[in-house]
C-alpha cells in the first residue's frame, strides 16, 4: 500500500511538472515534428507499417506527422494540458491520458512504437518496466525507434531532478 502510494505521489509530481511547463510554455519545441521521425517515418514506410504507438506524445508534433502520412496512431501522455493541446494539433491521432507505465490501455498491438525523450527519464527499474510493456504492445517482427539523450548531452535536463 506504501510503495502505490508513493508511486501515485512520484506519477502526480510528473505530471504536476510537465503541465506547469505545458501551461507556461504551450508547444515547447514548436510544431514540426523532430528528424528523428522523418527518419522513422522513412523506415516505417519501407517495412510496411501501419499502426504506431507513440508514448509520451507531448502535444502531438511527432504523432501527427506519422497520421498526417495515413499511419493509424496512438500517442499516450500524461499531462492533461498536453493531452488538450494534441487533440487539437493532431486530431487523426488516437490520444489517451495516462501514464505508459500504466500500459496497455487496450487489447491493441502495433507495428511500430515510436518514443522520443521518454525512456530516459524514468530510473532504472521504470525504464524496465516501460521497456516491457512497450514490447508486450508489438506485433511479431514490430519495430522499436526510441530517441534518448546521450550521457554526453550538454543541455541541462532539469526532468531528472522529479525522477531521483
Ligand atoms: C521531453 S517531453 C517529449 C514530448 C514529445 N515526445 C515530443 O517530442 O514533443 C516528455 C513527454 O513525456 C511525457 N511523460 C513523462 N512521463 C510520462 C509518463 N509516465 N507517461 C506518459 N507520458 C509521460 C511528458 O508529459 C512529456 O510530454
């Protein structure tokens, strides 16, 4: 009961600090989506694939190039501020409220999971866990692109702070 309470606390600071950042900042990065999916997008096209899951969708400037190029998307994302803003921004995206450790929200599976800036944010046994259920959420011969920092990363990530 300690250890849910705890986790439910540590789930609600997250999101308490990427609505703040949301509700101040609006669409932080801009609305074109990052090369990384152009990349991807190219990548998915050439293997044929047709249904993305996006965690941690943020506002939607990734999911909706990917729907934008008639891929079936779900973006998952637990700010409700961001979760507004990409219903609007992306509106052929699926996108739901919640947490991707909460996954899966549904009996769906995907050919392709797309995740840009997520998995480093969470500590080692999260990035398991958020790894684990990706993967259960794969279709056979599914194809992972996940964009993280590098350790050599100069930018100052003040996320890491929530997660310690
Ligand atoms: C660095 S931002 C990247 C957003 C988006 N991928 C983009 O590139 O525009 C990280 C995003 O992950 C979301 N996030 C953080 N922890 C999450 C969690 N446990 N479940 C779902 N989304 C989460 C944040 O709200 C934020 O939108």
């Amino acid at each position: 009961m300690e250890r849910l309470a705890k986790e439910i606390k540590i789930e609600r600071k997250i999101m308490d600090y990427w609505n703040k950042r949301y509700f101040n900042e609006g669409k932080i990065w801009g609305e074109l989506p990052s090369k990384s999916a152009n990349l991807a997008l190219n990548l998915f096209k050439k293997y044929n694939v047709k249904s993305i899951l996006v965690p941690g969708a943020g506002y939607g400037r990734n999911s909706k190039l990917f729907s934008e190029n008639n891929l079936k998307v779900v973006g998952i994302e637990i700010s409700n501020i961001a979760y507004e803003i990409a219903r609007k921004f992306d509106p052929k995206t699926h996108f739901i409220h919640g947490s991707v450790l909460d996954m899966p929200f549904d009996e769906e599976k995907y050919d392709a999971i797309y995740s840009f800036n997520i998995l480093h944010l969470f500590m080692r046994k999260e990035r398991f866990l958020f790894l684990n259920k990706c993967h259960a959420q794969l279709n056979d011969n599914g194809i992972v692109f996940f964009v993280v920092f590098s350790e050599e990363e100069k930018s100052k990530i003040v996320t890491y702070t929530l997660f310690y």
